[in-house]
C-alpha cells in the first residue's frame, strides 16, 4: 500500500511538471503558422520597366527575355510602331514593407525634348505582401502602387523678334493603383501619354521572392 501511495505522488508530480513546462514554452506551432511565421521574415525582388512606345519610325530596342509575353500583349493592344526599354529598376523590400524611390534621369520620349534636358521621376509602393491562394497559388499584392514623372516637352515659341526659338516646359503625368500579380510574372500596370508626339510610356512591374 506504501508503494502505491509513493507511486501515485510520483506521477502527480510528474505530470505537474509536464504540464508547467507546456504552459511556459506554449502551444506547438502548427505547420501554417510555422509557414507564416517564415513569409514574414521573406524578402522580394521587385521589378519596374519603363517602356516607352512610340508612333516613329525606328527600330526596336532589345527587350529582356522576360517581357516576351508582355510584348506580345503591348504589340496585340496598343498601336506603336516602335518599343523601347527606357529604365529597368531593382529593388529589395521586405515582405509587408514599403518602397520609395526618386531620381532624375534622361527624356523618356525620343522626340519633343533635348537630350540634356533631364526628367524627374518617382514610385512608390505602401506595401508588398506575398499572399497565397485557396490552391496553394503565391501572389503578390502592391497596394498603394504609385508611378509619376515630370517630362520635359520641347515647343517653338516666337520671340519678341519674330524669331521662332525652342522652349522646354515640363508636364506632370503618373498613375496610381492596387494590382496584384503571380510570382515572378511580369504584367502591365498602365500606360501614360506624354508630349504632343503622341509617344506613350509603359509600365510593367514583376516581384518574386529572393534566395537569402
């Protein structure tokens, strides 16, 4: 009988013990929150192309191998007679973080401006999260996906003198919206007329996870 006594207090305290150590290390994780718990900590690669169609005469320029669906799209639904790559930029943004970006650079559009003459651009993103579908599916959501430029446009204006000289005004074109795209799949975001030449600049962006 003294044995059992000395048995049964020896497993109330085993088991005491058992459950104070789960009470302080907490629940085991499930596998989504171990996955969620990973995307979090998950950076992405984010890619911005500025292509500029325009309605001249000129050859196209080498676009990456990776825009070869989009343009196929651009070349199915707009009416340029011409395509090139004016900027490619790469960022890295945490997942759930925000991207701003500035810079001045060269005219996107080939006529209308001189070539000193530079423009001045933004873009910005509030926030990038990677998210999965109901299949299993990544996607990825820009919010607050925002583009816009300053573009120098050259005009002819007539001097006191009679003379007709050339100035440069600058106009202000952008766009702002919420997309969301599969993982590493370029798509087009909008397109922006700039200048009386009727040239257009197109946006195409693509976002991916990066090996750490």
């Amino acid at each position: 009988m003294k044995n059992f006594l000395i048995a049964m207090l020896l497993g109330v305290v085993c088991l005491a013990t058992a459950i104070a150590a789960q009470a302080q290390t907490g629940p085991t994780p499930t596998p989504a929150q171990t996955e969620t718990k990973a995307e979090d900590e998950t950076n992405l690669e984010t890619q911005l192309f500025l292509i500029v169609g325009s309605n001249q005469e000129v050859g196209d320029s080498k676009l990456p191998a990776s825009l070869d669906q989009v343009v196929k799209q651009m070349r199915a639904a707009l009416p340029f007679k011409s395509y090139r790559l004016v900027s490619t930029l790469i960022n890295r943004v945490k997942n759930n973080g925000r991207l701003q970006l500035n810079w001045v650079g060269a005219p996107m559009t080939p006529a209308g401006a001189l070539s000193s003459t530079p423009s001045f651009s933004h873009f910005n993103i509030r926030e990038v999260r990677l998210v999965r579908s109901a299949e299993g599916q990544a996607t990825i959501q820009m919010a607050g996906f925002s583009f816009g430029a300053r573009v120098p446009i050259q005009m002819n204006a007539v001097a006191a003198s009679g003379d007709v000289r050339p100035t440069t005004s600058y106009e202000q074109t952008g766009l702002g919206t919420d997309i969301s795209m599969h993982e590493g799949e370029p798509v087009i975001v909008g397109t922006l007329n700039v200048g009386p030449s009727g040239d257009a600049i197109i946006l195409v962006v693509s976002a991916r996870r990066t090996q750490k």
